[in-house]
C-alpha cells in the first residue's frame, strides 16, 4: 500500500481539500461530490475568473 498525503488547498482549487489517502478516501471523494452536486458550474466560474493570480 502506497501512503499519500493529499495538498489540494490552494486558492485556485475550488474546494481546497487535504487528505491522507488511503485512509481519508471516502472523506476526500465524499466532499468532492458534494461540491459537483450542490454548486452549479456557473458559480465555479466565476470563482476562476475572479482568481487574479491564474491571470485569467
């Protein structure tokens, strides 16, 4: 088993998420799709397009 420890929390991600994988999976993935179903692609965006660091 390869143990991962997890750095998607930086101001370009959307829903910034750490985890110890594969121990935190089920959490990581869980609110990973809550995020796809409860926010509309719209609102993400406007999220990138409002980043100024991605020079967008």
């Amino acid at each position: 088993m390869i143990r991962t420890h997890l750095f998607a929390n930086t101001i370009s991600n959307f829903a910034p998420i750490t985890a110890y994988l594969p121990y935190d999976r089920k959490k990581a993935t869980d609110a990973l799709q809550f995020v796809l179903e409860h926010t509309d692609e719209e609102e993400m965006k406007a999220y990138r397009k409002n980043l100024k660091s991605l020079g967008l």
